[in-house]
C-alpha cells in the first residue's frame, strides 16, 4: 500500500487562517516536507504539531522529490508544505506533484490561503477572468518576452515582486503596457494590510520617492479589447488604401477575400471598402 501526498495550504499571514483539516493532517501524516523548516517549526508549534519535518524548496526539489516518492511508495503518508500560502503556487511544489503521479502515488490537495486569489478579490478589478504570472523571470530575454504577451493580454493580471525589485518592475510594465489601472497589495491578512488601487504611472512615481516595504501583489488591469482593436484600425488606416490591399493580394488572397480582410482591418463594410477602391483605381 502507498501513502498519499497531501497539499497542505498554510496562512499567508494570519494564523487564524489555517484550517481544521489542515491541522489535522499535518499532525497525523508520518512527515512533513516544508520549505523552511526553521520558518515552519513556528506555525507547528503554534498548533501543537510534532511531526517531523524535513525540507524540500526550490534547490533540492529533484534529489528530495526522489527521496519522498520513496518514501510514499513505502507507505508513508506525507505532507507538503510553503512558507506560505498554497503549495504548488510558485513554488517548487509542482515538481513532486508531477513526480508521485508518475509513480502512482495518490495526491490530494488541501485548499486555504492563497496570496493571489486574495489580492485579486480586493484588488477593485474585474475577477472573472485572469491570468497569473507570479514573479517575472530574471532572464532578460525571456522576461522582455512576456511582458511584450502582457501588452496584450485582456484577462486581469496578477504578479508577485520583492520590494528591491519593485520600481524596477513597475518601469518595465509602465514603457511595455502604458498607464493602466493597479491595485498593489501588501501584508495580506496581517493587521496593517494595505491595498493601494492606483495606476502604474502614478505607482513609479510614488515608489521612486516611498522606499517599498515587504512582498507585494501586482494586480494590474487588463487591456480594453475594444481600445486594442481601435489603436490596430488606426494603424492600418495609416497605411494607403491600394497598398493595404495590395499586401492581401500578394500572399494569394482572391479580391473578394483581400477586400473582406481589409475592412475588417479597419473596422469598416466591405461596401465602403469596394467604393473607395473604384475611386482610387
């Protein structure tokens, strides 16, 4: 028989957030896998939890993760836990998910906190459809990539920064998507939680002059679909008529066709499109 995995949320802040079940079975399985058991030892102890721990983060997470599905296959039930929040939330937690389902090994998750479904529900902005990015990657190349996906992106957004990091972020966010609306959320549940609902022009400005302060969430409204599509009408309604559908026509496309994308281009009937092209032939 093989033990189970389980998923285990702990508060982001408030202790009052950890739950009965969670309680439970951190103190029956037979280990807990934490990310910082120094940090951990002191929510155990708050809950009079004596399970040992061992740890398992982002540097050890494939020799460790071995070890542990080892361990479940041997029977041992064992749960994994962050320094916060949800695991497998940006952190390494989706590795050994990845790993026990491989070997057969059942996993179930626990639900809780989680730092970014709380920022979104207080951040003021649309919560039916987003998109989460956690921390931008460090890599320039990569990061300079999805930030260029962002421009574009319609979904609410939510990402997470390091206070030394802040300004520079929201820089990057400001020159790449322009001044949109954001909400910046900072000590989640703790009794001087803040929600900051601003925009990133005025968010560079205020942190440039205010030295940020512990981890931040970034909620950042997405782009109007309607303003996108406006600002791409404009763009092909700078190009020449003939030329826009000269282009259609050099990859292939019928005159019929050439003159329904064109007027979809700019946002116009086909109609209007075929009376300007008599006049300007």
């Amino acid at each position: 028989m093989t033990g189970t995995l389980y998923l285990c949320a702990t508060p982001i802040g408030n202790l009052e957030d950890m739950t009965f079940r969670a309680v439970r079975v951190l103190g029956e399985v037979d280990l807990i896998a934490a990310e910082d058991t120094r940090n951990s030892i002191k929510l155990l102890n708050h809950f009079n939890i004596h399970t040992p721990m061992t740890s398992y983060h982002e540097y050890n997470k494939y020799d460790k993760g071995r070890e542990l599905v080892q361990q479940l296959l041997a029977g041992k039930n064992i749960a994994l836990i962050t320094d916060a929040g949800t695991p497998g939330i940006s952190d390494p937690g989706e590795e050994i998910v990845r790993m026990a389902y491989k070997a057969g090994v059942p996993v179930t998750s626990l639900p809780g906190a989680c730092a970014a479904v709380t920022a979104l529900t207080l951040s003021g902005l649309t919560t039916r459809r987003f998109c989460f990015e956690a921390f931008l990657p460090t890599d320039k190349k990569v990061r300079r990539q999805i930030l260029k996906e962002l421009k574009l992106e319609t979904r609410t957004i939510i990402l997470y920064e390091a206070p030394h990091r802040l300004v520079r972020t929201l820089e990057e966010l400001e020159t790449e998507l322009g001044s949109r609306r954001l909400t910046i959320l900072r000590e989640l549940t703790k009794k001087h939680e803040t929600v900051f609902q601003t925009t990133l022009s005025e968010a560079v400005k205020f942190y440039r002059a205010e030295e940020p302060k512990g981890e931040c969430v970034l909620v950042l409204e997405g782009v109007d679909i309607k303003a996108l599509e406006a600002q791409q009408q404009e763009k092909w309604n700078e190009i020449p008529l003939t030329e826009h559908f000269n282009r259609y026509l050099q990859q292939g496309m019928t005159q019929k066709e050439a003159m329904k994308a064109v007027a979809s281009d700019r946002g116009v009937s086909k109609r209007e499109i075929y009376a300007q092209l008599l006049k300007a032939l």
